[in-house]
C-alpha cells in the first residue's frame, strides 16, 4: 500500500464527540468500555509499543464508535470506519474488497426448505477470528482511553484480527472459512464441507435434513471441524427436540436458555431476517412499521421494511411500489408530501401491513409423511398487465405411491417501465423472468434429475418462443435468444388466464386475498392431479401458435432478383486489371466518393464541399470495402 498521510490528529477530533456523549450516558459509557475490554483481553487488539510509535510511515489511525442492533437494544457493537477520509484519503480506497464469496441468500434459503429437519447456527464473531499480517497492523491503529477514563491522555492501540468496518474483511473471512471446509474434508466427510461452504450466509448457517440423527451427526462433526481452527459454533436452534437435546445448553440459542425443551414450545426467531416459528415450522411476517413522514422518502423507507426475499407476498407489495413509481412520474421531491390523490391509498396499503402477520408459510417442501419420490418437476408461470409484471415457480413431487405435493418456492413482481411497452412485450419480458429464476434455482436447490415446464396464457410469446422462420426487432429478438439459450419450446405451454397463479403477481393482491386465493400458494388445480393435462400445443407440435404474419415485431424482409442481364460485376473481379494494390486502391476510392456526390444530388443535401483530392480516410475507406467484398 502507498504511504498514507498521518491522520492521527483527525482521530483525536473524532474522539471529542465519543467523549461527551460518555459524560453524558453513563450506560453507553459502561457498554463501551465492556466492548473494548474484550477486544484486548481476546488478543483481537493490542497496544503499539514505544518501539513501533517510532514509524510514522505506513500508519493510518481508524475512528470508532458504537452501533445498536434495533432488535437487541441491549447489546453494543464497536465499529471501526474504514470509510473516513483525511486530506481525501480513506483506508477503504486502498484495501483490495477481492472476490465475492458470500453465498447467495436466496441460494440458502432454498436448500433449507428441502428436508423435514432443519437446525441454524452462528460463527462466534467470525471476523475476529482471523489474523492481520503483523506488518499490516499498523494501519489498523485507534485510539483509546485506557480503562476507558476519558480525564487520561488516550492511547494508541491497533487491530490484531480483521475489523467491522474494512471492505476487505467479508473476502478474507469466506476465503479462509472455505480454506477451512476444504482441509477439513478428508477428516470430517463431504457432507461437513459442503455445508460450511455452501450453507453459510456470512456467519450464519441454515441446513436441512432427512433425519434426526443425520442432523446430530452433521452439528457435531461441523463443531469439531470449526473448533480444531479456533472457530466457534454457537446459537444452534432446530425444530426437533431430539436434535436440541444432543446439544449442549450453552451452545444452544438465547431464545432456548429460559424453556424446558422436553414440556415448553419452541420459540420465534428470526432466520436471516425472516420469522420462523420453530414448533410449527412455518415462516411468519410479523413487521411493525415505524412512523415516517408521508413522503417519497417515508414511501421508500416502508417499503423496504417489509423483508421478502422469495417473494411469497410479492404481489402485496407490487401494489407498494405502483404508488412509489406514480410519485416518480410526477417527479417528486424526496422530502415533499405525497400528492393528495395519493395518500388514501398509501394509507390503506399501510394499513394492510398488519395483515401480514396471518400469512403463514410451511417451511419443508417436502410433507413429513412422504414417502420416497420418484418425480420432481418446477413448473414455472408467468404473467403481465399494463401495471406490472412477474413470475412464480411451484415444486411438484410424486412419491412412489403417487402422491402429489404441491408448493411456492420462489416468485417475482415487478413494475412495468415507466416508458410504455405494449402488452406481448411485457408477456415476454415475464417469461424471461421464468427463465432467469429457473437458472437459480437449478443451481440452489440441488435436485437431481428435475423435470422443468413453463406456462404463460399469452399465445403471441408461445408464437415467438416456437418460431424457426421468422425475424423479430432487436427488442424481442434478444429476449427470445436468451429464452431460447437456456430452454427448448416443448418445455413451454399455454394456460388460461383464469389459472394462471401469476395473474396476481402483475395485478397486486392484499395479504387476505393471498391466504384467500390458495393458487398463490399451493398452484393450479391440475398441479395436483396424477398427470398434468398439457396444452395441445406439445413437444409434437412444431407449429407458430399465435404468431400473425401482420405482427408489429416481425422484421419485413426484403428480397431482391438479379438476373443475368442485370449481374452486376463484383469488385473482387475488377481487382485483376490494376497491376498494383496502391493504383487499385485509388481507384476505388474515387468511385466511392463519386458514389456519395450521387447520393447527395437524390437527398438534396449538401454535407459541405466535397474535395477532388483523395484523404489518407478515402483509401482507409477504400481498402475496407475490398475486404467486405472479399
């Protein structure tokens, strides 16, 4: 890294306001000085001795202050700003963030579905559980009052672990976690490595399994692999008491200190910010909105509370954002009030809110009593109307005695662009939305031999999505070429409108019309018969339903007959009557420039005054031609 200027005194400035709110909140002093205490006493920061005082190149000193968790009040978190500037340097400029390997959240979220048993963990403060280089140190320096008395002269102290706070930080903690699981492989088994590498969201872990004891088996090895690298398993919750009774008290949840596991029910936690009732493992939406200003920016902040990462009540909030996009039409300012024709609906969209809470999702796709499947297929659905537009996908399983479940795994919503775009568009713009989710969750959920089909009740994008012959504009052309990249049109059939479960999510619906209307949820009817009637429009039908030769988007094609009367002769021909390339070439050029004073004469157009003398781009121009010719 390049030498930094010495932003010592720009530290000491950060520490006055730390220091009054001290005098002023005993409690947050206490707090922050327990949090400190720790960081030193663990050997995650230590004192810079007199010796390392000495260098002032390479240093950098990093303001801290304290941090709320809103759901754990109680609890203190001391972060380090990477991000503060001094003489328009920041540490965060210069760190390397590296590559991302955080796994995807949606990713997690899928594989914990699966199975019957499902059980979550936490790495003890993960960051600090990996070393700085010692001739790194240095630039993570801060200063500090020691024993946390402010009347002293504060002193110098730096980081001997990674920090909150540094971009670098997640990159080096997932490098060296999947480091980790890889050692780690041949000594605890496939099945331990797996799940530290792909089922971990940061420090958070979700898994799922078949059996009880498949479970005990998998947290107990999973510990020893983390402990034997100084790593830390923690926080264990489960939905099966047989699985919290082979954990040890102290590293079971808080949620789980204060019960007795054999007569009590299980608690409510939270799940990567979504609720999960652990005795009826069902997810839950419990949100209580805090009071903002009847603004685009109050608007925006609501709407981004309700947290939905699969999208279960996408339609409800679909009908959110129409009204944060109305806002954006008229252009307004994101702290001036909403227009008055709008703020009835807002208000009753934030009433509906509370009606979340009687939206109840099961966790496991899989039913308990299944028995051993013999067929999974996702059926994908989409839909749009000129207010929005989306998708929703559905897992169908056949156990070997033909029973047929049926369940929502993911779905969409989106606005429709602000520019107008007609109706077939926004169809195809759905089905591509299909196909994008389908390529996720072939790779999140790891299901072998998975049978895919999509629906859509628009016969026009069945017509473009089965063409051979014809050629679109750019707009459809493109989105047909990626549809078309990852499925075959067997794959895709017709549906009515009327069954069509992504109706909703391009119209909106409340929270009472989703628990109301059980095709949100659960899917179509013929989902749950032994055999799906497909459309007639199958595998064996090559036709181009709903495709019109009249359609807007098909490209007019334009066919020209040259006979031999009206041949004419190429340039490559004429290339053999010039002895050399350089009279050849000047040649060409002139006929081109002449070719342009002839266009000029039909247009009417002057350009400006056309020079006799050929230009070193006449015969760049020229020598271009030849080659297109050729």
């Amino acid at each position: 890294m390049p030498r930094l200027p010495n932003n010592k005194e720009m530290a000491l400035q950060r520490l006055r306001p730390l220091k009054g709110r001290f005098q002023r909140d005993q409690a947050y002093h206490a707090k922050y000085i327990k949090c400190m205490e720790d960081l030193i006493d663990k050997g995650h920061a230590e004192r810079v001795t007199e010796a390392d005082m000495v260098q002032t190149n390479h240093v950098w000193y990093l303001p801290h202050h304290g941090v709320y968790h809103p759901k754990k009040p109680e609890k203190l978190r001391v972060v380090f700003d990477g991000s503060a500037r001094y003489r328009s340097w920041s540490l965060n400029d210069l760190l390397l963030q590296g590559p991302d390997f955080i796994n995807s959240l949606c990713g997690v979220l899928c594989r914990f579905f699966k199975e019957p048993i499902a059980f979550v963990c936490d790495i003890e403060q993960m960051f600090f559980q990996f070393r700085v280089e010692a001739c790194h140190r240095n630039y993570l320096r801060f200063l500090w009052w020691r024993n946390g008395d402010v009347n002293q002269e504060p002193s110098t102290y730096r980081m001997t672990r990674h920090l909150f706070g540094a971009v670098s930080s997640p990159g080096c903690a997932n490098f060296a976690l999947r480091k980790i699981a890889t050692e780690g492989e041949s000594d605890f088994g496939m099945d331990v490595s797996s799940f530290i590498k792909r089922d971990f969201y940061v420090d958070d872990g979700l898994k799922s399994v078949s059996t009880p004891e498949e479970a005990v088996s998998l947290i107990k090895r999973s510990t020893a692999l983390c402990k034997r690298n100084g790593l830390v398993l923690h926080k264990f919750l489960s939905n099966s008491k047989e699985v919290l009774k082979e954990i040890p008290p102290e590293a079971r949840a808080r949620g789980l200190t204060n019960i007795d596991i054999h007569e009590d029910s299980l608690p409510i936690e939270r799940t990567l910010g979504i609720q999960w009732c652990v005795e009826s493992d069902t997810f839950q939406f419990r949100i209580t909105l805090n009071d903002r200003p009847l603004t685009r920016r109050g608007v925006l902040s609501t709407l981004s509370s309700v947290y939905d990462p699969l999208g279960f009540v996408a339609p409800f909030i679909l009908m959110g954002k129409q009204i944060l996009q109305e806002m954006c039409i008229n252009q307004s300012d994101w702290d001036s009030p909403i227009l008055e024709n709008l703020q009835p609906r807002w208000r009753q969209w934030r009433e509906e809110v509370k009606n979340l809470d009687t939206i109840v999702v099961k966790r496991c796709l899989r039913p308990v009593d299944f028995d051993e499947i013999v067929t999974a297929e996702i059926h994908h659905f989409s839909d749009a109307s000129t207010i929005g537009y989306g998708q929703c996908s559905y897992l169908r399983l056949i156990d070997r005695n033909q029973r047929v479940h049926c369940s929502l795994i993911m779905a969409k919503a989106r606005v429709t662009p602000i520019k107008p775009v007609t109706i077939p568009r926004l169809k195809l713009m759905a089905a591509l939305v299909s196909v994008r989710i389908s390529s996720a969750l072939l790779e999140d959920l790891d299901i072998t031999n998975v049978i895919e089909w999509f629906w859509t009740d628009s016969r026009v994008v069945l017509g473009y999505i089965r063409n051979e012959s014809r050629h679109f504009h750019m707009f459809v052309a493109n989105r047909i070429q990626q549809i078309r990249d990852h499925t075959e049109p067997y794959q895709w059939n017709y549906i009515r409108s009327a069954d069509n479960p992504a109706d909703m999510a391009s119209r909106g619906a409340t929270p009472r019309e989703l628990m109301n209307r059980k095709m949100w949820f659960d899917g179509p009817n013929f989902l749950w018969d032994s055999s799906v009637p497909f459309a007639p429009c199958h595998k064996e039908d090559h036709g181009q339903p709903g495709l019109k030769s009249d359609d807007p988007e098909v490209k007019s094609t334009t066919f020209y007959v040259v006979t031999e009367s009206t041949k004419q002769t190429s340039i490559v021909e004429c290339l053999k009557y010039f002895s050399d390339w350089t009279r050849a070439r000047r040649a060409i050029a002139l006929c081109l420039k002449y070719k342009d004073k002839l266009r000029e004469r039909v247009s009417a157009k002057r350009r400006g005054t056309m020079r006799d003398q050929l230009a070193v781009t006449d015969l760049q121009r020229a020598e271009v031609e030849v080659l297109k010719q050729i």
